[in-house]
C-alpha cells in the first residue's frame, strides 16, 4: 500500500487505525507488525505517541510497553517500533507479517529491499508493506518503482495486481479546523510547497 499525501490529509492517523486493527482481529493468526522511521529517536513522539492516543481513545484492549516501545494484545499479536538508523537491529528481527514504512521517503530503496526480505515464511494472512509519506520529490525512487509503469520510466515495477496506490490532500480529512484549511490555503500556487503539501502532488524542480 502506497498511501501519498499533503499536510492534514490524515495519512498516519488512518494507518495507525488499519494497524491497529490489524492487531486486534480474532482471525486465529498471529500477527508481528513492525512500524518504523528511518531514525529511531523520532519514534517516540510519532508513531508511539500517536498509537497511544488511539488506543485511549478509542478503549482498545491493548498492552503498551513503554521501555520497548511496543504494543501488545491479548490474541498474541504484536506491534514493534524501530528506526533504520543501526540497520544491524532489523537483522534479529523475525516473524514480522506486516511493515509500516511512515515519513516513507525518508529511506532508501536499498533499506527497502532489505525490509521486504524480513517478510519470509508461512502465515496464514498476508504480507504486506504500506509506505505513508508526502511526495517531496518527481525523482525520488517511490514514484519509479510504485507510481510509474513500466512504459513510462525505464525500470519501473508498478504491479496493480499486487499494489494499491492512493492520493489523499487536507480536503479529504473531514475532522480538519477550518483555521488549519484556511492557512493552508494561503500557500500561493506558484510556492514550491503548494504542489507537495496542498495537492499531494510530487515535487519539481523549480
């Protein structure tokens, strides 16, 4: 899942339900999400703290282990944070079923393949990676590998039998304050950012 978007458009706090979910269904297997940053010191104050708000909120029967940053239900399933700073850490890692990749674009295709060759094995699901992220940059390797065809840029790999690409913008997000839409409708179209983080388009060269 290739979820891109601009500022507001509720990328991470969707995810954050859909993993949360994901650990919390009775469907007899086990689940091991691991949801990580490129820099593991981000963790905390992101995606840790906003699971937290979630499972509050929303009364969640869910464990959270504060000294390990993960959160833990009582089927077996299982969510793990780590950052791809210290790449040694992700090579202990095993039976992870499902990766979430946010700020995406903060890591490279390289990271990338070594993070798809940790989903191995049997499970009685599916795997599956999602990668949330603003679309700063038309050259970045995202858009070639998951966003291009093949006939389009020479070593694209766009499968849609086996991915799902979405687009989302602020004006998708139905919570949103009219004060957070109105500022983000004063970015004029001709800023740089108006393309990225207003339309959820990728980023050009200017």
């Amino acid at each position: 899942v290739n979820w891109r978007g601009g500022s507001g458009s509720s990328k991470s706090w969707t995810v954050g339900k859909k993993v949360l979910s994901m650990l919390l269904k009775p469907d007899g297997h086990r689940e091991k999400l691991l949801a990580m940053r490129k820099v593991g010191t981000t963790l905390r104050g992101s995606i840790f703290a906003m699971l937290k708000t979630q499972i509050k909120m929303y009364g969640l029967d869910v464990r959270i282990k504060e000294s390990t940053m993960s959160f833990h239900a009582p089927n077996g399933n299982e969510i793990i944070l780590s950052g791809l700073d210290d790449p040694e850490k992700i090579k202990s890692v095993s039976g992870i079923t499902k990766i979430w990749l946010e700020e995406a674009t903060e890591f490279i295709e390289k990271d990338f393949n070594e993070l798809d060759r940790r989903l191995r094995g049997h499970v009685d699901s599916y795997y599956q990676i999602i990668l949330s992220f603003n679309p700063i940059h038309e050259t970045h390797w995202i858009k070639k590998r998951f966003w291009d065809s093949p006939e389009e840029v020479e070593g694209g790999r766009y499968n849609p039998a086996k991915m799902y690409n979405l687009v989302t913008t602020f004006l998708d997000n139905k919570f949103l304050d009219d004060e957070y839409k109105e500022i983000m409708m004063l970015i004029p179209p001709e800023h740089p950012d108006y393309r990225i983080y207003v339309k959820g388009e990728w980023g050009v060269e200017q």
